[in-house]
C-alpha cells in the first residue's frame, strides 16, 4: 500500500491524499461505506460504484466469520470474490462485536471467549487468531485485536484495558509480518489508538501507535458516547501524534458534522453505520440538512429528494414518494434512502476534498456544518 | 388504444400481437410484474426497465386508494407521476382484495362496504365509485369492479355472483363512458369474465362479456386453489369465445408451466405476485428449473444465478453469495431474487413469442414445461 500526500490545508489539519492498494486508488478524505455481512443493507454492488461513488467498503470480521465462514470465503477465494466487489475493501477486527454485540464473553490476556448470537455458540477470538480469519477473508486493509472501552470507563479500567491492547497489537503484529496474503494481492495491517477520554492515556496510545511505524494508523473507542466536543479533543491531540505521512482513520465516525470537524483534524479515513441504518429508519441527510422523511409535511412535496448529490436514487424519486414507500414499509424505501444517504456522504467528503485542494476549505467547512446539522 | 394481431401459431390458439397505450407498446404475450402500493416490492424503476425488461407493471386499487390515497395521486398528476413509471401501467378493480384480504365486508346490489387493514377505517366501493377511482388514479388499462368467486363455490352462488358482475359491468361501462381521463392520456376499460369453474356459467359470461364491444377483455376467478387442469379447461372455453382480435388478460396467474399453458390456449397477457413473494422466501425460478437457494447445496456454488437471462442480478451474483444474504436475512437478497424472478418471467414470455413468430411454439413449449418445473 502506498499513501501520497497531495494537500495540506493552511487553516485546519485537513489534507487530502491518494491511498493505493491492489485494488484501486481511494482519494482522501473518504468515507467507507458498513457492509457488515458481506453486503452493504439494501444496495446492490453495481449501486455502490455508479450511483454512491464508493471507493472502499467495509467488512465486519465478526459476522463474515460465523456466516457465511471461513470455508466458504477461501473456497471463494476470498470476499472480493464472493461478493463481486472488485474495488478496496477494510475489515474490523471483530473486538468490536465480541465486546458489544456478544452477550456473554470472557476476557483475558490470551483473547476473548464469545457465543455466538446466531446459535450460542462458543468461540475464541485472540490477536493471532484474528489476523488469520482476516487473510482468509482478504481485506486489502485489516484492523488489529483491540479492546474498544465504552463511555464511560473508569480511568484504572481504561489503563489496563489500553495496555493490554498495545500487548496485543505486538501479537499481532508478529503474527501478521509472519503469514501472507492468501490470494496474490497485498494487504496491510492499520493498529489502533485506544485510551478512553483521558488525554495521558490517549497521548502515550497514540505514541505506542505512531512508533510501530505501520502504513496506517486508527483512532478507535471514539464516537461511543461521549460528547462530541470530546471526540474532537481527543482527535486532535492523537492526530498531532500519528506521523503525517500515514492515513489516520477514526472508526465509527460519525455525523455529517462529525466528519466534516475530523476532516479539519487531519482524519483521511471514516466509517459509520449511521448513513445506512437512518436510512432504514426514515431519516436522510441533504445537502440542505436532515430530513424525517415520515413526517406530514413531505406528502405532497413532489420536488427530487436532494438533486444535488446527482446520483439516480436522490433525483428521480420525490420526497412524497418516498415518504409514501417508508409509511407503506416498503421494502424500497430502505433501498433509495440507504443510496441516497451514502451518495450524500461520499458527495460530502468528496465536496471537502475538493475544497481543501482550492484552499478555501476552512469557511466552507463552518458553512456546511451548519447546513447538515439543520433540521428541515 | 390499439391492438394489431401479429402471428397465429398453427398447432395451438397461441398469437403474438402489440398493444399500443398512450404511454407505449406492449409485445404479447406479455408478463406484467405487479407493483401493489406504487411501488415493485424490493425493484427500482430503473431495474424494471433496464434488467427485467417490463413493458406493463400492475398497481392495486384497493392499496393505492387507502395509500397513498386518491388525494396525493391526483396532487401528482397520477401514478405515472407519483411512482416515475412512464410505461403503462394496469389497474385491477380493488374486487379481490375487499373480497378476500379485508376481514369484514358486506356485499350487496350497491357494492361492497369494507374496514381498511390498515386503520379499520370503513369504506364503500361501488361499480362507479371504482371507475372514478381508477380515473384519479390513471392507469392506462383499467378493470370492472367484480365478485372474484373463491374455490370451491357452491354453482348456485357462483351463478348469482356472476349476474350480479353482469349487472355491475353495465354501471361501470356507464359510468367510464360518461367520464373522461383526468391527465390528458386515453384509458381503456376491461371487463372480467367469471362463472367458477362451471361451463355452462363460464360460457354465459363469456358471451356476454364478448358483446360488450370492449378494446381487451379479462378471465377473472381462475388460479385460486382449483387443479390446474381445471383452470386450462375454463381458460380454453372462454378464449374461444372472446373475441380474436382482443387482447385477453387472465388474471392472477401463474407458476411459469402455466403461463406457457394458457398462452397455448390464446392468452396474450398475465400477472402474478409468484415471482415477487416468492422470491422473498428464497425461491427461484430460472431457466433450467425451480431452486430453493436456502439449501445447503447452493453453499459453494459460485456459479451465476442464471446467466441465460442476461440482466445484471442474474448474471453478477453467484448461487452461494444469495444463499448467504438469504439465510443472513439481509435485504439485497429479496433484491436480487426479485430482479431475477421478474426478470425471468420476461424473458419466458419474450421467448414464447419468438417461437410464435418462428412457428415453433408447440414443441417449444412442450420441453419447456418440463424444464420449468423441475426441482433442482
């Protein structure tokens, strides 16, 4: 993987680059579309490069590990393969879910003991462990084993949790520098910055991190809670770390207005459910603010649903229409507001590139922060 | 409208011919995908066009009426307007669905009072009632308001029902006669044939159907539990008594052995929800046979759905990758599938045709059957 710097704001942090991986080119800053089960929920892959402009996607280690399963994925020759998209994809490394979504799960230093939430059953995940389920699945970009605290966390549970997660990435590491890709092309391991909200223990994550001298680097356990002015902070002081020359990807994040602050602090690389599962709940983000598309007063608005985003699903269908399908629960209204929420996104970090590059990106930033946050 | 008879195939009643509406041309024998709520459940507009090849879609009376109401559809100039379906478009009378999905209703001489499913609101639909509903609404193909008799139904009253769809017929060819399209384009009024499955009623209603004069006639009552056999029988008789040079419509059916049946019995045109319901339960028709894709052996097949029918769905995703999305209850797998089915229901009725026109139907259709429904 080769990262080119291209654009440094003067104002902000923000910047703009060219990743290149064995799968194509993503211009920063991007936005990674979830495509938690080998699917991004309710879009076809055709969808997701002409109409959402998707350069990257995600995968989740956890899911795509117990359905469809490891044999199927390599059988298929990974999950490039088996779900026909050809372009970058990231995977997590399942600590996430095991530590969130898994009811019961048992942590120690060796990894963590988990039951399955599709039929109970038991597995074990450990940083070795998971390095070898993501060759398997072939993500160009894999995530190391951390431990994602929650908000709020103790400052000794943070610590220790931090620690453990630094011991881990070692393993990881060595795991991962000692195997290779199973199916020709390169993939590259990011590690991940914990530390809760606290600033020592995000300082000396984020120098642990930079030191490891990896071609990315993450900022995880963010965006879980906390208040976003908290979410800045402690963005800024790891970003100030990370080298420069590196992606920086801040998992999870986040709003519209999120993204836009963390793109000012020198983040290249987001992901979020939220595009998509709003969606599927009726509620939009526009290029004019954000939308209730259930709500009355769009039930005869017949105007596109945000023309300016360009793509087929946000120009040919109306608003009344499409409140119409979410009120009906009609299966098609997930699949156009879930299109219409990405292609707004990836319109989002594409429009921020384009204005760091001509160098107003600054006062366009502070108008468009307001422009997503209102409530239409 | 108009419709031109193209070719008569000379070992059974099977023509080809092309209708032509205000808003296009219809080839015959043709499907007609069915779009309830203003909407083909899982398919955007665009994929009925450019993947399924729809040259006709259906929309329901009873569901638009309740939803989104005749209000906004007039507001929009129509469902043309409203959905972005600039083809034409059929609708059914609002009959079978107050007749067997709304719980209570009353019929009598007037019409039929019902409770909505949606909010038990009360409603009445009478023959003129329906007529300046399908009027508001605007599709191009509009039906009479009948009794769909269920099976089995005792002949006296399957009799009785049949005159009181006589005598309703009358008031609505009055009452479209006397009223003009709301939007500018012309319409055109179907009626319906009933009588059970008995002859001698089948035959009387056929007859008087036939003398109405009307640009295209429907076979109501059939595929509702009878035996197949049972269906092809009164298919047959009332097609030689409708008159040649009118298109006929046989309502509601069917699996794809008995589409090619009835189009041996001089059928021109067909809709079914089959293809859709059923493919949200993960059952696929395709050209070489009908696959339950959640079966284990689908689990490693990385072969295309069924690259015969040439569309994108069909032909990009692998068997293995829909029985993931399938059994992962992901909604891109009610997608696919019902791009497919579709899809393949188009191309089954567009190579009936060119058997037709080649003079090769019969035999054609005689592998065909076969192959169409065998299980894989």
């Amino acid at each position: 993987m080769k990262f080119t710097l291209e654009k440094k704001d003067s104002l902000t942090n923000a910047r703009t680059g060219t990743l290149t991986t064995d799968h194509g080119v993503i211009q920063t800053p991007i936005f990674m579309p979830v495509g938690t089960a080998a699917t991004v929920k309710a879009v076809h892959q055709r969808e997701l490069k002409e109409d959402i402009k998707a350069q990257i996607i995600l995968g989740n280690t956890y899911h795509l590990y117990l359905r469809p399963g490891l044999d199927i994925l390599e059988k298929a020759g990974g999950l490039h393969q088996f779900n026909g998209w050809d372009r970058p994809i990231l995977t997590d490394s399942g600590g996430y879910q095991v530590f969130s979504l898994a009811g019961t799960r048992k942590i120690n230093e060796e990894g963590v003991t988990f039951k399955s939430h599709i039929d109970g059953s038991k597995h074990v995940f450990t940083p070795e462990g998971v390095m070898d389920i993501q060759r398997t699945i072939g993500a160009d970009i894999i995530m190391a084993f951390d431990e994602c605290t929650p908000y709020p966390c103790e400052y000794g549970y943070a610590r220790k949790s931090m620690e453990m997660t630094h011991r881990w990435l070692t393993r990881c590491i060595q795991r991962f520098d000692s195997t290779e890709g199973k199916y020709g092309y390169g993939q590259t391991l990011f590690p991940i910055v914990q530390g809760s909200v606290y600033k020592d223990l995000r300082k000396q994550s984020a120098q642990f991190i930079a030191d490891q001298g990896r071609e990315g680097n993450a900022i995880g356990g963010l965006s879980v809670g906390e208040p976003a002015e908290m979410m800045y902070e402690m963005t800024e002081m790891v970003t100030d770390i990370l080298p420069a020359d590196k992606p920086r990807y801040l998992m999870g994040v986040g709003t519209p207005a999120n993204i836009l602050e963390c793109i000012a602090l020198g983040v290249d690389m987001f992901d979020c459910v939220m595009p998509t599962r709003n969606a599927r709940n009726g509620m939009l983000f526009t290029s004019e603010g954000i939308i209730n598309i259930r709500n009355e007063k769009w039930k005869d608005d017949f105007s596109p649903i945000d023309p300016a985003i360009g793509n087929y699903a946000s120009t040919f269908y109306s608003k009344a229409y499409l409140r119409h399908l979410t009120v009906s629960k009609e299966i098609l209204a997930a699949q156009i507001a879930s299109i219409h929420n990405l292609a707004f996104y990836l319109w989002l970090v594409g429009q921020a590139r384009e204005h760091i590059q001509a160098g107003d990106f600054a006062v366009w930033k502070e108008q468009m922060v307001k422009k997503v946050s209102t409530r239409l």
